[in-house]
C-alpha cells in the first residue's frame, strides 16, 4: 500500500473536501466546500490535480473520513453475485445481474459508527468490493467496460434482515447502516484484478473471505449491463456483491450489536473500519 495514491473525502472544521492521504495527514485537493458534506458535490480529482501536491494539509487526528460520494451518487449493488453466497442462502444464482439500491445516507465514512436500528435486533454484516465510475456512459459494450472505471473502495453493505424480508430497499437503506471507504484507490494502481481479494472480519474474527474470480458476474458484465437501464455518471458507484458467511445463516444468527468493529479489507486498496451504535 504505500506509494500507492489514496483519494479520500474529509471532513474538518465543518468543511469538507477531496484529499489525498499521504504520511502524516491527508493532502487536500480542490478547495474546500462549506456546509453538508452530502449536499455537497464530490468531485473526483483528476490526474494532474493529484500530481499538484499544493493544497491545504491536515495532520492525522486533525480530520474525519466521510463516505466518498455525494447526494446525487449513485449506488447499485450486486445480490447474489458470488455463488457460494447464493448457496448458503437456498437461492439459485441469478440468470442476470440481481441488483438494489443504496441510498447515499445509508453509508457514513471510515471509523465512524454505523447504526444498528431501534427496531430490529438483525443487524447483519456484507464486505463488498466497490467499483467507482470515472466517466459517463450509456450502453456500454462489456469488452469497453473498464475503461470506464476510476478506482476501487471498500462497501460494509448493513443489512435489516427482517424488513429485507419486507422490500429490498427497506433492508438495505436504513439510515447510516453501511459505510464506505476509507478511499478511492485508481485503477491503475491495481497490478492484478482478478487476484484482489475481501476480507470481512467481526471484533478481529474472520467471517467472509473470498477472491474477485469467484464473482458469478464480473466487473466488465456489471458495468455494462447498469448502463443498459441507467446512464452512469462520473463518481457512481457499482458495489459488486458480498461472498458467504453473512450472520443470518449461521445457528444462531450472528447479528451486529453495538460495541461491536466490523472491518472490511480489499486486496490492494485497504482496510474499512466502523464501531456499531445503537440508535
């Protein structure tokens, strides 16, 4: 991981703004924005601006992580996208992309708590690999794909098993139930994708692990087909689906509760570290 560039989005001083960690603290780029960080814009930093080293910098401990995304992100997610995960399930794997909708207030940033929701003790855990768009597209032809896209972060997907049972978007956009980050790592700075591993950890114990060619539908396939139904745009976000080992299959169910640290690890990007709260 090091040399490798980290693109972030911080907080400090009630303002926000695109930073690249570096030793020591993180390297803001762009300027800063005032207010709502999610009613801000967030702005992918282009090459040359991460090249410039000469924004403001912020010594660790003086700064906070925020998801990077902004209001306007999208967030489609990938179900049932690894076979050992359809499996331990009961599910046959999907004959297309399953997909669901996060909302951008679902997911708060590196080391800040997620919520575990006032009425529902089925707090689940599912580390994802996150693709993040780097230019529009529509009907984008698979063998173009990943032209398209700008680096790769770390999703913790908080899964409301209960009201899943209920709707798809229930369950899975419980207000800052998930989180995302700690960064963006570029693409380019991936030597081997489909060796890049997940790691999803509970209180230090291992309980997903998986490698990216176990995906029932690759990245290039995802890509391409959202862009049949939606335009994506610059910054949106593809989380690729989580593998086996989620709480609510295990006797007893192994939910979430507050005290608890989830971590999820990506070959290659890094390491996405919350506490859970209770609501």
């Amino acid at each position: 991981m090091n040399g490798t560039v980290k693109i972030a989005r911080i907080a400090a001083g009630g303002k926000c703004a695109a930073a690249v960690i570096v030793n020591g603290g993180a390297r803001v780029v762009g300027g800063w924005q005032e207010g709502d960080p999610l009613a801000s814009p967030f702005v992918l930093p282009e090459a040359a601006d991460l090249a410039s080293g000469s924004g403001d910098f912020v010594p660790d401990g003086a700064f906070s992580f925020l998801p990077p995304l902004s209001s306007v992100t999208k967030v489609i997610c990938l179900g049932l996208n690894y076979r050992d995960h359809a499996e331990e399930t009961g599910e046959a794997p999907p004959e297309n992309p399953a997909l669901f909708i996060k909302f951008p207030d679902a997911l708060v940033g590196h080391d800040r708590p997620i919520i575990r929701p006032k009425v529902s003790a089925a707090f689940d855990f599912e580390g994802e690999i996150a693709v993040v768009i780097g230019k529009p597209g529509r009907h984008i032809a698979k063998a173009d794909a990943m032209k398209y896209v700008y680096g790769y972060t770390a999703l913790m997907d908080g899964s409301i098993r209960d009201y899943q049972q209920h709707s798809a978007t229930a369950g899975k956009c419980f207000h800052q139930s998930g989180s995302l980050g700690p960064w963006i790592v570029p693409a380019d700075a991936i030597d081997d994708l489909e060796a890049m591993t997940l790691e999803t950890r509970l209180n230090g114990e291992r309980v997903q692990s998986t490698s990216v060619d176990m995906m029932i539908y690759d990245i290039a396939t995802a890509i391409a087909y959202v862009s049949q139904w939606t335009p994506l745009n610059r910054g949106d976000i593809i989380s690729t689906g989580t593998p086996s080992g989620v709480g609510a299959v295990r006797t007893p169910p192994l939910w979430m509760k507050a005290g608890d640290a989830i971590e999820v690890s990506v070959g290659g990007v890094g390491t996405l570290k919350n506490h859970v709260a209770n609501e």
